[in-house]
C-alpha cells in the first residue's frame, strides 16, 4: 500500500513538473531589454522619444533600456531634460554610443554620462561639449563664463560616482572641447564598458549593479531577449527633416515649387507641395545651428535666378545663382558636426538653375503671349463694318456678323473699326 502511495506520488511530481516547465521556459523568454536608436541632431522628438521609451520599458517589465546613440549634439535646454528623464527613469537605462564611427558630441556627451551605465562601441567618440549660441555663434565672454559653469557644475554631478579622472575630463571636454575616444573614456572611467554590439554588451551588462533612484539593482540581461522600439511615424518624419542634408533639400524644393506656382497660377499642387517643405524646413533649421549668411546666400540666389528670366543676360545671372545656393549650402550650418553633403549641394543647385532657366521661365513667357481664344482675344481687333454704325449696326469679325456700337458714330459702311470691349454677344467699337 506504502508503494502504492508513493508510486502515486512520484507520478503527481513527475507530472506537475511537466506542467510547470512550460511556465519556466515562458518566463525565462519574458525577460527582455528595450532598445531605442537615436541618430541626428538633440530635437524635442528625442526628448519625447526617450521619455515614451522609458515608460514602454516600466510598463513592460524590462530588465534595462538601451538607449542607442549617435548625435552632434543640440540646445541646452532639451539636453537638461533629457537628463532629468534619464536620472528619474525607474528602469536602469544604458546609453550606448553605437555604432562605429558614431558619436555623442556636445549635449551628447552629458545624455550619455546621465545613463546609469555608459557604454561605446569600439571606433567612436564622445566629447567636444562646449556650448554656442542657437545659431552656432561664440557667446558673449559673460554668458560663456556662466552656461560653461552651469553646464560644469551638471558633468561634475553625473561623473562623481566615476572618480577623480572623469570629473576632470568632462569638465575639460565642456570648457576646452576635450573629445575622447571609446578605449580613452574607458582609461579614464567616463564609460562602463566597450562592446561592438548588443551581443556582445548584453553580456558584460549582466550581473553589473547600478543605482536607480536610490536602490541599488543588479542587472539581469544574460540571455535577455533584445526588444525594438521603433519611433512612429510621425516621430520619425520630424527626426528625419532635421539632418542637415535633408532641411537643405526642403528650403530649396519648398522655394522652387512656391516660385513656380507664382510664375503658372492656378494649378495649387506645387504651392501646397511648397508650403509643406518650407513648414518642414523651417521647423528643421528652428533646431539645428543655423549660419544667416548661409541663408542669404541662398535668398540672394532665387533673386538672380528671378532677374534672369524678367531681364535676360544669356544665363549669367543664373550662373552666378547656382554658385550663390551652393555657396549657401556650404555655410548653412555653423558646426562641422552639421554638413550638407557637396554632392546634394552641386546635385540641387544645378537641377534649380536649370530649372529656372528651362520650366519657370517658359511659364513667365508663356503669361506675356497674347491671348488668342476667347472673349479676352477679341479686344484691340480689327473689324469691318457690314452696316452704317450709326451708333448701332453689324461688323464683320473673323469671319463672323456681331452686332455692335460705335463709341465715335456715326460709322460708315465698310469703314475699319476697332474692338474695344465687349459686352454680351455686343461689341463696342471704334473708328481704327
């Protein structure tokens, strides 16, 4: 009977470790890190990226947020709050300077020391953090003193935990533009670890602890499976328009569709199609360092492109307009960071000049033609008088009897006559 139980027994054990082990397996496949990827310029899409980011990973449980990054940098402002989401962030986030040759420059370079770990892949840099003005301009030796101290005092706080060496280094990257490579910033504590990819990060992240308002956590990634989130649609479209290359392309295109509308009314796509890539240009240079003489340069470009259709000097002008917009493009952005690639920049300025000088200006020409149908056509023509106007009778206009009024009357048969307006299915008339 005792065997029998037992028997029982070892069989319910057997049995309900089967059942379980699927629930295992299960919660082993649960566990999860989040990642973002970031690339382009400090925007208020970054900002309400990240903080959508690190909600999704509170809510789906992940055990960190990997925050994929390569930046030229941006305004201070956003910069501070992106700090402040990543130090309130209850989900231990790992800022991750991917891929190789990317970099986290500037206000890059505070966001990646704000993550409760660091990391780089091998080939990048991080540092050059001195502030500019919002367009890329020196500041004022007063303001300097002041945003470089603020900015100071904010790397010394997120790097004290990393010692002596880092403090000095980050401060030196903000006042001097110190820059550092992957394995230097290791040397010199600024980073946790150096990895050159997720497969190869998840692994060193795991067991590592990190503080996290307060507590302390371990990290649990090893065999963790990798989560994307993607940014949205609409998210990705206002990210995508501040690279520099991208803004350059949308002035131009915004600016040549708005002049072409203006130059053959009536059709209205190409002035939506301008309005909707200026409003997207001008959102995008709002956000990047932007150069005014740049911008002259390429006002004063259209102006050219403008004045050689209304005065023709054999393409001259338009010459001298491509060089203007290529040389806009050059300049359009203070930051060696923010570049138009040259070979969009002589691709477009070439494409405008020609296109100003074979569509809009055919269009203008076609405006001064004379009108040949129509009401409008019959005005100043020249017509025979089939009866005495005396003042009213009939003409004889191409190939036609119209009844008409003569404003000089009285007409007699046969006379020449002029049109001069016409009313209804009645011309007024004159002597010619």
């Amino acid at each position: 009977m005792n065997k029998r139980r037992l028997m029982q027994l070892l069989v319910l054990a057997w049995l309900a470790l089967w059942a379980l082990a699927p629930l295992s397996a299960l919660g082993q496949e649960a566990r999860h890190v989040d990642v973002l990827q970031i690339d382009g310029a400090v925007t208020p899409i970054m900002l309400s990226y990240i903080e959508r980011g690190i909600r999704s990973a509170g809510e789906g449980g992940a055990e960190a947020l990997i925050i994929q990054l390569n930046t030229p940098g941006g305004g201070i402002d956003l910069m501070s709050k992106i700090v402040q989401a990543l130090l309130a962030s209850d989900v231990p986030v790992v800022v991750y300077v991917y891929p190789s040759g990317a970099y986290a420059a500037s206000a890059g370079t505070l966001i990646t020391l704000a993550g409760h770990v660091a990391a780089m892949a091998p080939g990048t840099t991080i540092g050059a953090a001195s502030p500019v003005g919002s367009e890329g301009e020196d500041l004022g030796e007063t303001m300097e003193a002041k945003i470089k101290e603020d900015m100071s005092a904010q790397a010394r706080a997120l790097t004290k935990r990393r010692g002596e060496k880092a403090v000095a280094w980050a401060e030196s990257a903000i006042r001097e533009a110190k820059a550092a490579t992957a394995e230097e910033a290791l040397d010199l504590g600024v980073i946790d670890f150096i990895a050159q990819d997720l497969d190869e990060l998840l692994p060193k992240l795991d067991g590592f602890t990190v503080t996290v308002n307060g507590r302390e956590v371990v990290l649990d990634t090893g065999g963790a499976a990798v989560q994307d989130v993607p940014m949205s649609f609409a998210e990705r479209l206002l990210h995508t328009v501040t690279n520099p290359t991208v803004a350059y392309i949308l002035l131009t295109l915004g600016i040549n569709a708005i002049l072409y509308e203006l130059s053959s009314p009536g059709g209205y796509a190409a002035g939506i199609v301008g309005i909707i890539c200026l409003v997207l240009a001008f959102y995008a240079l709002g956000m990047l360092p932007v150069n005014y003489a740049g911008l002259l340069f390429i006002g004063l470009a259209f102006v050219l492109f403008i004045v050689d259709i209304k005065a023709p000097t054999h393409g001259a002008l338009t010459v001298g307009g491509i060089a203007s917009l290529a040389a806009g493009g050059l300049i359009l952005f203070n930051s060696p960071l923010y570049r138009v690639s040259v070979a969009v920049i002589a691709g477009v300025a070439t494409a405008t000049g020609l296109f100003f000088a074979f569509v809009v200006a055919k269009a203008v020409r076609a405006q001064r033609n004379p009108i040949t149908t129509g009401r409008e056509a019959l005005s100043s023509q020249a017509a025979e008088a089939q009866t005495p106007l005396d003042p009213e009778g009939t003409v004889f206009l191409k190939g036609e009897l119209w009844d008409a009024i003569a404003e000089d009357g009285p007409i007699e048969k046969g006379a020449r006559v002029e049109v001069v307006a016409v009313e209804g299915f009645r011309l007024r008339v004159r002597r010619l």
